[in-house]
C-alpha cells in the first residue's frame, strides 16, 4: 500500500466515524453560538474537531494540523505533510436538519493535497481521491461533466452575482442553484452533477482542499477567478476565490472572471 492509499484508508475510516458523531450530537441537541465574525458554530463542530484530531494526529504523530475550529499556528508551515480538516462544512444547513453539508478532509504534502475525502453523512455520500488515481463516489468512479457551453449550464453559484451588472461579456443564460457546504459543491461537479461550482470570495484551506484534489482526479479544472492554480498549508490558508469546472467551461468561465476586481483579503 502506498503512502497515500494508506493516508486515504486512514482519513476515510475516520470521517465515517465522525459523520456518526455529528448526526448523534445533533439528535442529542446542539448548543450554539457565534463566532467572532458572526458565523455560527455548534457545540458537534467542536466534538467532531476533537475526535478528528485526536484520532489522526495520533496514527500520524510528524503531520500538521489545519482545521476551521482549531486555533492555528505556525507548526504546520514546517510540517511536510499536514491534515486539513473542516469538521462540519455547511453548519447552517447541519442546524436547520438540511442535507446540504459534509466533513471534508485532505492531506497536503509539499503544498498540494495527495489524498481527499469528502463525507455526506445525511445523503449518505462518501467522495474520495488519491493523487494520480481518479476519484470515486461510494466506491464507484466519478467524472466531470463533457459540456463545452455555458449555454444552459448548471452552476453552484449566487444568481444574483452572476445576472449583476460588472461584467465587461454577458453571460449567457445559466441554471443556477444553491448548495450550503463549498466542498460539497466541488464534489458535485466531480460527479458531474453540476458544470461548474464558482464563487468570487476568499475560501479558506479547509473548505476547498479536499474538494480541488476530487475534482481535479475527477477531470474537472481547479483554480482562482484569475485560472492561477492554487497552493496550500501557506501562512495564509486562503484561496482567492473558486472556480471548479468542467475542463470544457474552465477557459469561458475565467475569461469573464479574470479582469473583475476583488477586494483585498
């Protein structure tokens, strides 16, 4: 088995454990409360980071740690290998009893993710990849979508943003929906679900690592507005913004996003 089959059994068996965790701690009742910038977090988000912690970390003393509920550091930046984890992607949607939210988890060696998982307790969806090896969907292998048009494509995206009035070229008429957790939307265009996942906001590490390496393993293309491919566990666990897309739309996607400007991180 190789280093990175190993990784990705080790990281599997412990979001299925933790999917069972976060769905017993909100039958149980959830305490909540916000965080500093208004978000809400819930007393299953801090469970599900602790088992997660406690289990990885143990079976791999040498990685570092990147998680939205742990406190960050500088630790990881020496590390070669880290595990980036977000522990509840989609908390709104997990509150409210909706399906819409995941556990993702990813390991990222030398600045790229090599293994992935991304757990939908409530649909009972389970994606994951190795690098260089595709991607599956409960075991099965996933594809992203073949269209070459924008015209008539399905996009996880903000309608409003998209029919706004900033673009320098028009898009054309797209069907739009939403989805709560940002991973979860890359691994429905890993599936070919959806054409195209965009966003034109900073993403933090841990709601798109795990997603850009299915997605990627998948076929579809990964980047920012810009089409600069990203890097991760940097001091600043952030991406510009996202784009995951068919290969066929990438190039149409980012000719329109490119020249918009965004506000500063």
């Amino acid at each position: 088995m190789t280093d990175y089959a190993s990784d990705l059994e080790l990281i599997r068996a412990a979001v299925l454990t933790a999917g069972e965790l976060a769905l017993a701690e909100r039958e149980a009742g959830l305490k909540i409360w916000s965080k500093s910038g208004g978000s809400p977090v819930t007393s299953a988000d801090m469970a599900v980071d602790k088992a997660l912690r406690d289990t990885l970390l143990t079976a791999r003393p040498d990685y570092g740690w990147l998680s939205e509920e742990t406190t960050d550091g500088e630790d990881r930046l020496s590390r070669r290998r880290i595990f980036v984890v977000d522990p509840i992607d989609g908390t709104v949607a997990y509150m409210k009893g909706k399906p819409w939210w995941c556990i993702p988890i990813a390991v990222v060696e030398d600045g790229r993710p090599v293994a992935a998982v991304i757990h939908a307790p409530a649909l009972g969806e389970t994606f994951e990849a190795t690098l260089g090896r595709g991607a599956l969907l409960n075991g099965r292998p996933i594809t992203a979508s073949d269209t070459t048009d924008l015209d008539d494509a399905s996009v996880l995206a903000d309608a409003r943003l998209m029919e706004g009035p900033q673009w320098d070229e028009p898009w054309p008429e797209m069907r739009f929906e939403k989805r709560n957790a940002i991973a979860y939307r890359m691994a429905l265009v890993a599936a070919g679900a959806f054409d195209a996942a965009i966003a034109l906001t900073p993403k933090w590490d841990w709601d798109v690592c795990a997603g850009a390496l299915i997605a990627t393993e998948a076929g579809a293309k990964v980047s920012d507005h810009h089409g600069h491919e990203w890097r991760f566990n940097q001091s600043d666990p952030r991406q510009n913004s996202l784009i995951c897309s068919a290969p066929g739309l990438h190039p149409l996607i980012v000719r329109r996003t490119g020249p918009i400007p965004l506000a500063p991180r």
